[in-house]
C-alpha cells in the first residue's frame, strides 16, 4: 500500500473541502491515487461543497442557544436558498454551531476577521515567550507560525476543534454538512453572552462546563 502522507492529505482537502480523516479514508481506499480519492470522496457525498466557494449564500436562518440560564448564544447560518434555510439537517447544524461558541467561547468566525493589532500582539507576547525559554534567534519567527495556529484554533470559530469530535475543526465540520446538504453554507456573524460578563466576580469556568456537557451529549 503507498504510504499516505501528510502533504497528500493537504493537497485532497484543499480541492475536495472535505474533512482531513475522510481525505486520509479516501487515499488509503484508492492506494494513495489522487484522482481516485477525489472520486472516492464524490461518491460518498462529502466533496459536493467543491466548487461552491464564489456562490452567494444570502439566505438562512438566526438560530440561539441558551445553557443552563447563564450562557446565551444567538447565531446567523446562511445557505443559498430559502428551501434549505427550512431544511432539518440545515437547522441541526445551525444548532451545533451556537453549541459550539456557548462552549468555546470563539472572539472571531475566521482569521480573515482577526484585527492586526490584536495579531500583533499575540506575536509580540510568543516572541517574548519564545526568547524566556532559550530558542535561537533564527528560529523564532518559525516557531511563531506554529504558535498563532494554535492561537487562531483558540479564537476562531471556524479553525476551533469541534466539542463533539476533537479530531476535526468546526469548519471542517461544516463542510462536511454543506456536501451532504448540497449548497454552500457559511457562518455570518454571532454574540455570545455570559451572565456577570464583564463584571467583577468569581469567575467560574462555564465555557469548560458547557464542552463538557455538549461532548458527553
């Protein structure tokens, strides 16, 4: 069997949008032959996103989530049609996404959003821890790109780990919902309330409660 590596894992994904195991799934079946994973994955449903990326997606539905009283999440999910906005498995995902920002608290949808002055931040702070520790000198602004991935899966919703399956990212997640759904699909904007937000008090961790509870679910 041809060894499947890392970068051919990559390469399928990008073209396909589909999920990084589903690519690694698919590569294995065809022996590691490209055009036959991408059948593969077509054939299974989960590369009918491809191709989608410049359609408009102006249509969907505003969904919320309260847990527990005390986090509240209201969301906006756009499709392309209003026939799928009605559509079950189109609301379930809209669900599964306000989950997700109840539980992991994202700042952002995407990187694309991140401001350059909080970017510049994160990196003046790394660099800085970067130095503390001993790392040379030429290494650093390599070992930074690492760290703001690590950043951006913390801060953006679409690069976050999904609560319910940590081996795949939210937008992963979503991909693979909008090929079985068959339209595009995209997260527009949110706002995430806390009880006590801002004020002054204990602070309890209920971001770790609500992952808890929804990767128990």
């Amino acid at each position: 069997m041809a060894e499947i590596t890392a970068q051919m894992v990559k390469d399928l994904r990008e073209r396909t949008n589909a999920g990084m195991m589903d690519c690694k799934k698919a590569l294995a079946e065809s022996g590691g032959d490209f055009e036959k994973a991408a059948e593969w994955l077509r054939k299974k449903g989960i590369s009918k996103a491809e191709g989608k990326a410049g359609r408009v997606a102006a249509e969907g539905i505003v969904t919320s989530y309260i847990h527990g009283g005390r986090i509240g999440v209201i969301v906006e999910v756009n499709c392309e049609t209003d026939f799928v906005a009605r559509n079950p498995d189109f609301q379930d995902l809209a669900k599964e996404v306000a989950m997700q920002i109840a539980a992991a608290n994202p700042k952002f949808v995407r990187r694309e959003e991140v401001p350059t002055e909080a970017m510049d931040k994160e990196k003046e702070i790394q660099r800085e821890l970067l130095k503390q520790q001993g790392k040379p000198e030429a290494m650093l602004e390599k070992i930074l790109v690492g760290k703001m991935e690590k950043y951006y899966e913390g801060v953006c919703l679409v690069d976050q780990l999904w609560v319910k399956d940590d081996k795949k990212k939210v937008g992963e997640m979503i991909n693979e919902r909008a090929a079985k759904i068959g339209e595009k699909v995209s997260v527009r904007r949110f706002v995430r309330y806390e009880v006590g937000e801002g004020i002054e008090k204990k602070k309890d961790d209920l971001a770790a409660e609500v992952a808890k509870t929804l990767g128990q679910a």
